[in-house]
C-alpha cells in the first residue's frame, strides 16, 4: 500500500476536469485505506 494525501488527488482530479467521483472506504486488517472511482 502507498500513503497519498487525499485532498492533494481530489484536486488533482478537479483540475483534469473529473466531473464524479465516488469512494470507499475499506479497512484491511487496521490498515485504513480508500478507494476511488471516478469519471471524466
């Protein structure tokens, strides 16, 4: 797994013109993690 700033990849994806994004959150063995899907 890799640490990322959440933030920073929502505004990233804001700026690539990504209109929807969808997450979850999931937990693999205390490990708390996210995903997210998006569209442009």
């Amino acid at each position: 797994m890799n640490f990322y700033n959440a933030s920073q990849l929502l505004f990233i994806l804001q700026r690539a013109g990504v209109g929807a994004v969808y997450s979850e959150l999931t937990d693999h063995g205390g490990a708390l993690g996210l995903f997210l899907y998006f569209r442009r």
